[in-house]
C-alpha cells in the first residue's frame, strides 16, 4: 500500500492541474474550510465536490506551489503550500502561505482541514517528524521540470554540491544557491531533457540518506538520448538540504557512510 505523504503529495498535484477528482477522498470525509470567513464544515463527496467547482471558478489565473508534505502520525499529514493567484474580475495578484491538514484511513483522507497560518496547521497537527525522503524528492521533481525556485527552496544557503566524481563534462563542488544555480545553467545549456528518478533510497541515521537514481537525459542539438544510473548521498539539517555527494555506484556511496550490503 501507498503511504500517506505519497497519497497527499498525489493530491496535491492534482490541485496544482485544477483537477478536483477525489477517488482518493473517504465517501463520509469531512472537509473543514471554517478558515475562511463565509466557511464551514461540508461532509461527503457532493460537498466537498462543490467547494472544489467554487474555488476552481474564483480564479481568474491560479498557481498550487508546495513547500513540504510531512508525516505527523496517527495517520496524519501536514503540507505547506503557498497560493498564488489572480480573482476572476481582478486585476490583483495575491500570494498566501497556506497549510493543509489530512487525516488518512486505509488509504483514503477521512477529514481535512485548511489553514491560513502556517504555524497554526503545525500546532495542531503536534510534533512532527522531517521527511528527508520527500525534500530530496521534492528537489529531484522540482529539477526534472525545470523548476529553479523550488530546486532552490530546497536547499540551505551554505550547501555544498559536490559533483567531483562525475565522469561527465560537469565536474566539480559547487557551494551555495549561487553555485547551485551555476551548475544548472550549464546543465540546462548542454541537456534539452535530464530527469532524474529515485529509484531506492537507504536512510543513513536521521540526516543523512542515500538514494540510488536513474537520469533520463535528450542532448540539446543532438536529440541523442541517454540513461545513466548513480548514486548520491544527501545530507539534511532543519529541513534543508546542506550536502549532496555524487558516486557512480550504490557500494561506493554506502561505503562512504561506514555501510555495505
């Protein structure tokens, strides 16, 4: 079965289509928009349905950007959001910091309750644990569809990416966002497609993660595609990504952190 944080990240991505399909929603889920001043709780597919078709139909243009989607236990899941947008009949732009939180049974969100404050979502949701999996997720996403800022939210102002092992043209460690950004620019001048994939992941104690990966690549005038798998030992420290390694294989990085198979 799904976990949850890849059931709500699911979700959410349909949000961020306009899709407001809800297969992965209880037939008796409570939907909880008392944030707003006019909200209220509605229960049950038809409800939920039609506050989706109203907020869909409020804008104009419309933009889901999510921050992080955490585990909270007890079946729970916190994602920070942020909403940008312009009204139908607007000619303002607004952009809000939102969070959501899901309560989830067998694979189905069973209440759900937004917030305008992201502080508040946290404090209900009581303590919750960093999902290193999902950021380095997030950051390998953001990447694949070209999405600098989110790549870039990701990381810590102080990270270290180190690419020296690389047997490809880009070698080197680069530091900082301003060198993160350097090294995506000569990557997005040299490739017209590179995706990378999270295939495995080996977590290393509780900041640190291995992920074995597979890059699908097209060069940009040429049209060749390539694949090439690697490994890459991802370091995290207060939801930030602070170091990344290259290796070209799963026994050189495991090794790196003391393990074997």
């Amino acid at each position: 079965m799904r976990d949850n944080v890849e059931i709500v990240r699911e979700i959410l991505e349909r949000w961020r289509q306009n899709d407001a399909s809800l297969q992965s929603f209880a037939e008796d889920v409570e939907w909880d928009y008392t944030v707003f001043p006019d909200g209220r709780v509605v229960r049950g597919h038809e409800g939920m349905a039609r506050f989706l078709r109203r907020w869909i139909g409020t804008w104009e243009e419309y933009e889901l950007l999510v921050d992080d989607v955490i585990p909270a236990g007890e079946g729970r899941v916190v994602a920070l959001t942020r909403e940008r947008g312009r009204g139908k009949g607007s000619d303002a732009h607004v952009e809000l910091e939102a969070g959501f939180l899901f309560t989830l049974r067998d694979g189905k969100v069973v209440r759900f309750k937004g917030f305008l404050d992201r502080a508040a979502v946290l404090e209900a949701a009581g303590p919750t644990k960093p999902d290193n999996v999902a950021l380095v997720r997030r950051f390998e996403e953001s990447w694949a569809r070209r999405d600098l800022e989110a790549v870039l939210d990701c990381v810590h102002d102080e990270l270290e990416f180190d690419w020296s092992d690389s047997m490809g043209p880009f070698v080197g460690t680069y530091r900082g966002r301003d060198g993160l950004t350097r090294f995506w620019t000569e990557m997005q001048e040299a490739w017209e497609r590179f995706s990378p994939e999270m295939v495995e992941v080996f977590e290393c104690g509780p900041d640190r993660l291995i992920t074995l990966d597979v890059v699908r690549a097209r060069g940009k005038g040429s049209g060749i595609d390539m694949e090439a798998r690697g490994a890459m030992l991802w370091t995290v420290q207060n939801g930030k990504i602070v170091r990344v390694k290259m290796f070209q294989t799963k026994e050189d990085a495991l090794q790196a952190v003391g393990l074997s198979e």
